[in-house]
C-alpha cells in the first residue's frame, strides 16, 4: 500500500466505516519514521515504528482545510510492552501557533484516537480518557483552523527501544466518531485476576488466592511492631535538629537561612509523603471489560465494581485493591485492617507524611502526620480561566471564607500539616 492508497483508506477498526474526509493528502516522513509490511490486528491499519522522539509524519494543507470539520480521529494499537507517548500539532504556518494534542496509550489494546477540534480555544486542558486512549491533554497556543495548514503527528517519548504501531489513516471528520467499545487484544486479557499485569513477569507477584492471602494477613500481624528510627520524633521529625520547644501543632520557622517546617514536638520536619493512600485506586475500565481476567461481583465486593454518570456518558471502575483486602481480610472490618498495614509499611519506609488525594482520616485516627486536600467550587465568582476564578470579582472573599470551612473539623488536630488549595 502507497501513501496515497494508505491516506485514501476509509475503513476503522472492528469493522466500523467511516466517510472519508478529505484534503489532508500525503504524509511527509518526519525523523526516522519506518513504515512496515505485514499484516496488522486492525482492519485497514499499517505499522509505523520510530525509534526517537520527534519521529512522526507531517501533513501540509491549504489554510482553513480544518474549519468545518469537528474531529481528528485514527485507531490505533500500541505494540510490545513499553509505553509511549504521541502528539498531534496543529500549526498556523511553519512558525505560527501550534496547538498541541498529547496522549498515551495501554500496549496490546487497539484504542480510537478521538480529538475534538473545538479544543483548540484551550477552555480545557485534559479530554476524556476511553479504553486504551490515556490521559489526552492540550497545550501550547490557541489556535484558529482558518489558518492551520498543517498536521505533525510524532511521538513525543519512548522507551529505551522506541515505539512500534498500528495506525489507520489520520482522519478529519464533520462529527465525532462513536467510542470503540470492542478493542482488539492481540495477546488476549491485560489483567490477571488481582490486578496485576497478565503479559508481563516480575519476582514478588501473585500467584494465587493463598499467596495473596497469606502476605496480607502477615503484613497485618506485623504493623503493631513497625516503627520509624529511633532518630525520628514520634510525630516523624529530626530528632536531632530541635527548632525550640513543641507548641503541639506544626508550624514554620526559619533556621540558618532556611524555613523550615516544625512539628507539634519542636523537631525540624522533612515531609517525606505518599499522594494517594486510600483504598479507592480504582481503574477506569468502560471500554475494556474484555481485557479484564476477572470482575469482582458487586454483591460479593461491594464497591469493587461501580459506575458513575449515564447514558453515553456512563464510566466503569474496577478496584482491585479492595477486592483483594476483602478477599484476604474478610468483608468485616477490613479497611481498618488496610490502614493499619497502609501506615505500617509507610513507617518501614520512612515516609512520615500521608499527603494530598488521601484517606487523611485514617491518618487522623492513627496521629500520623498529614496533608488534606480542598476543592473549589466558588459560586460566585467566575473563572477568568479554565478553572481558575477571578479573585478580585466582589463575590470572592466569600467564595473563599465558605471554601475554608471545610477545615474546621481538622484545626485542632495536632496531626494535621495544612492543605492544598487545588492540583497544580
């Protein structure tokens, strides 16, 4: 197949066809990209492989091709086992705007490339993830498809032997295509039934029920005895750099030059912490029940398996670290006993902080130092961009007062460090 037959080419994975568009015409090689003979898993597709950065195709175009259309789309399979990381430029000239378009993708699972054009103003910086279609994010300039004229499409990272896939045509469309609900798997299942990788080997994984079960129950037996070094203050500081004396809460104070954080004992604090220490580190699976071994009963795992929105809009998640605790614990009781080995385990390593996105009550139950995390919601205040609000509009001082409520119930915990106003 030549570049203008594989351009030309209007059929989508599964079987789905789609109108072709037109004007985007032959690609230009960028960098060291290889194309492949041979037979591909998705129907119409070819392969691509690259072995740096930067390596992609180029599409050049008349200005304003892109104005009517509302999509650029391709399916897609990621081959071997490192991943790897694409972006999509939209570009007004050679050194005009560039609108910049990245996304990953899960290796072993064919996944449909769908960026929505109307993106390009920036009035959100993350799209939503489908199946095997990971983390799409926008960046760099806003744009007008008036004046775009062309296309890259590269990988913009790899892995040490660089990236191999599967592409059908990139394509400009008039709407969104519909969601690929039937990925292809190659190699078959992704995920074994605890979560684990089913194409990869590792020492330390899970075999069986009985080794999942019997190294949960010893890690339980085992936390009352875990303790951070006889160097740390009980509150996780350095004993050994004494900033005055404890006034029972953390605070500041500048040592040397140096601002330091303080805890409640007096003792300089170096917040070592770990985001993200919660039993709810569930997978979004819609999309990709078929490379799933095993799907937790939601009788059986209540919370293992649940849903959110509706209709089109419906998203599935998967927790397999819940369902393994209940399947080794018991269903009574069991996130008590989680937290317990959770906080245990930080102390053998000597993290000394349960930060932001956190299960920060266990935290607070336990008298372990932590952050927590707060999300605002102003009512009153517009945002001048994106989600951020315009902090001198007259209705944000009481946006922000009813915003720091929430901190109330944690101000005379001695535990607690201080909070996030938001992610980055």
């Amino acid at each position: 197949m030549n570049r203008r037959d594989f351009a030309g080419t209007c059929l989508m994975a599964a079987g789905t066809a789609v109108q072709q568009s037109s004007g985007l015409g032959v690609w230009k090689a960028l960098g060291r990209l290889q194309e492949e003979d041979g037979a591909t898993p998705i129907e119409g597709g070819r392969w691509f492989s690259a072995q740096s950065p930067g390596d992609g195709m180029l599409f050049e175009f008349p200005a304003g091709t892109l104005a009517k259309s509302r999509a650029l789309t391709a399916d897609m399979l990621l081959d071997g086992k490192e991943l790897a990381v694409f972006l999509i430029i939209l570009r007004e000239g050679e050194k005009g705007r560039g609108f910049r378009f990245s996304f990953g993708a899960l290796n072993q699972c064919s996944f449909r490339m769908r960026l929505d054009l109307s993106l390009v103003d920036q009035g959100r910086w993350m799209s939503d993830r489908e199946g095997a279609f990971l983390k799409p994010l926008c960046s760099g300039d806003r744009v007008d498809l008036a004046l775009v004229d062309r296309i890259s499409f590269t990988v913009s990272r790899t892995g040490p032997g660089g990236a191999r896939w599967v592409m059908t045509p990139l394509q400009m469309l008039p709407a969104l295509p519909p969601k690929l609900t039937t990925p292809v798997l190659p190699k078959g299942p992704l995920v074994d039934e605890f979560g684990q990788s089913a194409l990869r080997d590792w020492p330390g994984k899970t075999r069986s029920l009985a080794e999942l079960t019997s190294r949960v129950r010893r890690q339980f037996e085992d936390a009352p005895g875990v303790s951070w070094p006889g160097t740390f203050s009980k509150w996780g500081g350095l004993q050994a750099l004494k900033l005055g004396e404890g006034t029972g809460w953390f605070r500041t104070q500048k040592h040397n030059g140096r601002w330091w954080l303080v805890d409640p004992a007096g003792c300089a604090f170096w917040s070592a912490g770990l985001d993200c220490v919660r039993v709810d580190t569930d997978a979004r699976v819609d999309g990709i029940e078929g490379a799933l071994k095993w799907i937790p009963g939601r009788d059986e795992f209540p919370g293992a398996d649940r849903t959110s929105g509706g209709g089109r809009s419906q998203t599935r998640f998967i927790n397999y670290l819940a369902a393994n605790m209940v399947r080794a614990l018991g269903p009574e009781g069991w996130r008590d006993k989680w937290a317990h080995i959770a906080l245990a385990e930080m102390k053998r390593m000597r993290f000394n902080t349960v930060a932001n996105w956190s299960d920060w009550e266990f935290a607070a139950r336990a008298g372990f130092p932590y952050v927590r995390p707060l999300s605002f919601r102003g009512s009153r205040s517009p945002m001048v961009y994106r989600d951020f609000p315009d902090v001198f509009h007259s209705g944000f001082e009481q946006d922000a007062t009813e915003y720091s409520a929430a901190l109330a119930s944690t101000a005379a915990d001695p535990a607690f460090i201080g909070y996030f106003l938001m992610n980055e």
